[in-house]
C-alpha cells in the first residue's frame, strides 16, 4: 500500500497497552498510522521485565537506548531471570507526592515501546496520551520523541500547552506544563529539561505532528485561533468511542441504565471543521468501509478505529478476553455501557458487561478498595500548602482526608489495575486475589460484527486495514464536498 500524505485510519490508542507496539507496528507496515497507546508503559515495562521478558523485545529495545546508564539501571531494577513466581509484583513507578515528572524511568519507557513500534520499516508511528494524566506528560512525550515518533495525539481535557512543549523538545530545551491542582492558591507548573537528564547522550530529535482529540468543532476552533497553542490537526470523537468520552453539554442526565444521554448538541459540526483549515480525522462510529469513504468525502482526511484494532488477534487483549468478546458477537449478546460513574477521572467510561470482571456490580463491590498505582490521580493542596493525590476509587476514608467528597466515591472502579489485568499483568495481592479486568470496548460494534461475519475465527491488525481501506480510492484525498451523508454520532 503507498504511503499517504496524511494517514486515512488512525489505529486508536487504547486502555493500557491493549494498542501494543506489536498491533502498532503491523498497521504502520500497511501505510496507515499505528498508535501505541501511552498510558503506564512505566508500569507495563517493569511487569514485563519481571515477567522475565518472554521474546527478549524490551531487552532489545533497552540495547538501543542512548543512555547505557539508564538503560541498565532500568534492567537491574526490575528483570526477572525466568520470571517471577505467583507472588505481588514489586511495586512499579508512579506520581511522586509533589505535582512534578518523576524522571527519566516514564520516558524511558516510552522510548523502549515506541522503538518496537518502529523497529523494521519506514511507516509511521504515533503516541496516545490523556491529558488527564498531566504529571507524566513530559517524560512520557519526552521518551516517544527519543524513538522518533511520528505523531502524538492526546484527549480527554484541552491539550493547548502541547504544541509548545513538543517544539521546546525539539530543540533541546526545557519543556514546561501547567498542572491543575485542586483547591490550588497559586500555579504549579511541571519542567524537564532534556539535556539535563541526559546530557551528553541527547541525540537530535524531530517534532512530531500533534493531533489534538476533541468531541465537538467549538474546542476546534479556540485551539486554532492561536498559533501558541494550535495542534497539527484533529481527531473529532463522538460519543460512542470506546475507553473515555467527552460528558454531554450541559447538565448530565443519565437513562435508566446509569449512561449518560446525548443529544445533536454533542455533535461536531463537519462543514465547520473544514472550515478551521487543519486536518482531521473522524471517530466513535467509523468502522466500515463506507464510513470511511464517508468521512474522506466530507472533508475529513480519514478515521481514527479502535474496537476493530482491539479486536485484533495482534493487539494486546488477553486471548481468553478477545474470545469471550467474539463469543459475545456471535450470540449477539454483547453490550457495551457507557459507565457515567466507573472512571476515577469522572469522565464517561465505556465498559464491555462480561461475567467475572469488575462490570459485575458483585464483583466491584468484592474487591478490596486500594489505590496502589496511581496513574488517574488528581493532585490537590491542601489547606497546610501541602499537595496530596487522591483517587475516588480509593479508600473512602483517605479520600475524605484528602478533601475529596464522599459522594464521588459512588460506583467508582480501579481502572488502573482492571487495564492491566486485560493484558495480562494482573496483579497478585498478599492474601491471593488476583486483580480482574475491566475491558472498554466503543459502542459502535458495526465493524466488528461485519469483520466477524468475514473472518469468523478473528482478524489481524493488517486485515482490518485492508477491509476499512476497500471503499478508498488508491490516491483519493480529501474533498471540498459536504453533501454526503455521514453517520450520526449519537
């Protein structure tokens, strides 16, 4: 397949690690844009290594690394000759108790993952990161850039001190970033500064492309009006996009299932995004053929897809989840809600209901509440100047301390430990449980059941390309043309 100007299909970036460098690097291969996702690759790097690092990749990666150092200091910390027994993992890295980067462990491993995305072909690369996750936003942008990262696309809040970080690193000075603090009386600001951490191993680095993720045209239009904080393009979600999603203006009103209900308000106008003049990209109910063909003819450079990729034999997905899921497909029993209350983040959640996973109410509330990795935290100062990190889906009673309000605390899940449990670095407490999984899946489930139809025993990463970009003329580019009807979000 010819290599594109710009990407038709962006694989999503998804859960933790679920979007791998593996599922990655298959669809870079294809001409299309592979996106490792970015979230706790601290975490997933360490597992691994004490997994023993089955197929040598990390190892590998940290061989390319440009600071032997550092690279060494990560193997002695955490690898694990033949694995470890069934006992606790050791603690993995996460948010200090200071609103700053941790280092030079999160970049670090984001390199290790974004070099095995790009290790054997041209093709592009990219990152997916939450802005909700601000603390490890340097580091983690910091170490995707070492591996020459083609893309960074980032959601969930408004990404506008982004464009400038990624330039300042480009040029091999500081990086800075406003962190948001609850009950905050002055500004906290996070700064890395590459060439302190690495010094005289800090090799040239390109910028790359920033896609910034947004649910509707009018946040479109304020990024762009600035050039301090404008994004390379966009990537518009709609509701149905698997993992979070943006909450419906206005008042929340929830249907009696406990999901938010959406309206025309919460979808983005397509002639105006034209009209802003930068790229963009369609998702949350674009996994056929046609949508995409679609997407392009009005405008759109292509789609962003995810639950296909997920889907994928080659993506991270436990095999055993993936094959509950199919089943699922086949019966037609398989439903995806919208969680209003799961995410600690209090963002909408989007949770695939399987027997024995924290989507059963009996399972969640069997769970002992802890917070031990800490990657959806949200700092806050405390009345003693003091900044603390509290989790809603942590002990009610630390919660409260930390000035967090009980109610909150309501039908709030570990997410944290629940996406690691679907990859399969589940973690094993003292006393024998073992974490369980959470798997988020889009809503839209179209593409799936037509691709399962097609190829009933699953469907690679590289097959899923192919089928979404059969309606694509070879060549076609975007169009000026709006009279083509294209799906509905809601």
């Amino acid at each position: 397949m010819p290599q594109q100007a710009h990407p038709v299909v962006i694989q999503g970036g998804m859960g933790i690690a679920v979007s791998s460098w593996g599922l990655a690097r298959e669809v870079s291969r294809a001409g299309q844009l592979g996106v490792v996702s970015g979230t706790a690759l601290d975490g997933v790097v360490a597992r691994v290594l004490q997994d023993g690092d089955r197929g040598g990749h990390v190892r590998r990666a940290l061989a390319h690394f440009p600071s032997p150092a550092l690279a060494k200091r990560v193997f002695d910390t955490y690898y694990l000759e033949g694995g470890r027994p069934r006992v606790p993992l050791p603690s993995a890295p996460h948010a200090d108790d200071q609103p700053v980067p941790r280092g030079d462990q999160a970049f670090r491993d984001r390199q290790l993952r974004r070099w095995l995305a790009k290790e054997g072909h041209t093709g592009v690369v990219g990152i997916n990161f939450l802005e909700k996750v601000q603390t490890a936003t340097l580091s983690a942008a910091l170490g995707a850039m070492l591996a020459d990262v083609d893309y960074v696309l980032m959601g969930a809040g408004i990404p506008k001190e982004i464009p400038r970080m990624l330039t300042e690193f480009a040029a091999g000075r500081p990086g800075k970033l406003t962190i948001d603090v609850d009950n905050s009386t002055k500004a906290y600001h996070a700064v890395l500064d590459p060439a302190e951490v690495l010094g005289d191993d800090l090799p040239p680095m390109n910028r790359p492309q920033f896609l910034a993720i947004i649910s509707l045209h009018v946040l479109g239009a304020y990024l762009n009006r600035d050039a301090e904080i404008r994004p390379d393009g966009f990537v518009v979600e709609g509701p149905l996009a698997g993992g979070h999603s943006a909450p419906p203006r206005g008042k929340m009103i929830l249907d009696e299932e406990g999901q938010p209900i959406y309206s025309v308000k919460d979808e983005a106008d397509l002639a105006k995004m034209v009209d802003i003049g930068l790229p963009f990209w369609m998702a949350g109910a674009y996994s056929t053929p046609e949508k995409v063909a679609a997407a392009v003819a009005a405008g759109a450079k292509g789609v962003q897809c995810g639950t296909l990729f997920a889907m994928a034999s080659t993506s991270g997905l436990r095999p055993d989840l993936r094959e509950r899921l199919l089943k699922g497909l086949r019966d037609d029993t398989l439903k995806i809600k919208n969680d209003a209350l799961a995410s600690p983040t209090g963002f909408p959640f989007k949770v695939a209901e399987l027997d024995d996973t924290l989507s059963r109410q009996d399972k969640y509330l069997a769970r002992e509440r802890i917070c031990d990795l800490g990657y959806l935290r949200t700092p806050a100062e405390r009345p003693d100047g003091k900044v603390v990190y509290k989790c809603a889906s942590e002990p009610i009673h630390m919660y409260v301390k930390k000035g967090g309000e009980e109610q909150n605390t309501n039908g709030r899940k570990c997410l944290c430990n629940a996406l690691m449990a679907n990859i399969g670095l589940s973690q094993v407490r003292r006393d024998g449980y073992v974490e369980e999984p959470a798997v988020t899946l889009g809503q839209d489930l179209e593409g799936v059941r037509l691709m399962l139809a097609a190829h009933a025993e699953g469907w690679t990463g590289l097959q899923a390309v192919e089928w979404l970009m059969s309606e694509v003329e070879p060549g076609y580019t975007a169009s000026d043309k709006l009279d083509v009807k294209v799906p509905a979000l809601v």
